[in-house]
C-alpha cells in the first residue's frame, strides 16, 4: 500500500512540479522537489532523491538552467523507482 501510495503521490506532486517549471513558479519548484526528494529518500531511490536535492539547491538560490531537461530527468528517475518498487513489492 506504501508503494502505491509512493507512485500515485509522487505522480501528483511531479505534475505539480511540472506545472510550477512552466509557470516560472520557482519557489512552487522548490517546494515540489522538496516533497519528491524527501519521498524518495524515504524509499530508497537515491538517484531520484539526489536529482530532485540538485533542483531544490538550485531553485534556492533562484539560479536554475535547463529547467525542463531537470524535469526530464527526474520524470525519467520517477519511473525507474516507481519499477523498481512495484518489482520488489510482487516478490
């Protein structure tokens, strides 16, 4: 049930983030890799978590570039850890 609840969340909220990049929402931006990077670590995607702390940083300090080629990493970082856990959860 987590690990849905991982996916559907974790969905959402890189929508959101999405949505906020589109916008030029940078501290929206911030907020939602925030959530996803915490999401992440708690289970276990390092590299999802790692990616979205990089966007946070950057977001922070009002300096980001290739905004939608972050995004695009991390979309891709989402659904590999979304994978991974459905694959560990039908063992």
């Amino acid at each position: 049930q987590l690990v849905s609840s991982f996916g559907t969340n974790g969905a959402a909220t890189l929508g959101q983030l999405a949505e906020a990049a589109g916008a030029g929402a940078i501290d929206d931006v911030k907020r939602y890799a925030h959530t996803l990077k915490s999401n992440a670590a708690s289970f276990g995607a390092g590299d999802l978590a790692e990616l979205c702390a990089a966007l946070e940083s950057e977001a922070r300090s009002g300096a980001v570039e290739d905004l939608d080629g972050k995004i695009a990493d991390i979309a891709d970082a989402f659904d590999g850890a979304r994978r991974a856990l459905a694959e560990l959860g039908g063992r």
